[in-house]
C-alpha cells in the first residue's frame, strides 16, 4: 500500500480546518442571536444545539464503518464493527 501523503503538512491543514469549522460554528450562533426575533431565540438555539449533538452522533457512527473500511483495504486488523462493502 502507498501512502502519498503522510508527514506533518497534512497535521498543519487539519489544524487550519479545525480553526475554520470552529469559526463557522461560533458564527451560526451568533448568527441566530442577531438575527431572531426575541420570543424565538430561546427555541432557535435549543434547536441548534441538539442538530450540532446529533450531527456529531451520526458522524460518530458513520466514522466507525468508514474506519473499518478503511482497516480492511490497508490488511490492518482491529476494527470495533465490520465493514459492509466488499473491498
């Protein structure tokens, strides 16, 4: 198997995309905070929380297959759950 990518400059773009998604995050709320009206903001930023909490829950599955996958195509074993393709 052949890595093409594998040293310290992909850690510094993972650093700077993890800058930008938290800058995103942070900026939809404070969207929500100017942008609704008073007897509706309370609501918007409940709502807000529990999709990014359910967001992350379905990534958090997805992401373990996707590993799996991943382990499988490279021989490496170990994987929580096995993947549903056939690699």
């Amino acid at each position: 198997v052949h890595h093409f990518w594998y040293d310290y400059s992909l850690l510094i773009m993972c650093f700077v995309v993890g800058l930008l998604g938290g800058g995103v995050y942070v900026q939809g709320y404070n969207r929500i905070n100017a942008d609704m009206p008073k007897e509706l903001r309370e609501f918007a930023l409940s709502s807000a929380s529990v999709a990014d909490s359910v967001g992350i829950l379905v990534a958090d599955i997805s992401s373990l297959f996707i590993q799996s996958c991943i382990y499988q195509r490279n021989g490496i074993d170990g994987a929580v759950v096995n993947c549903p393709l056939s690699l």
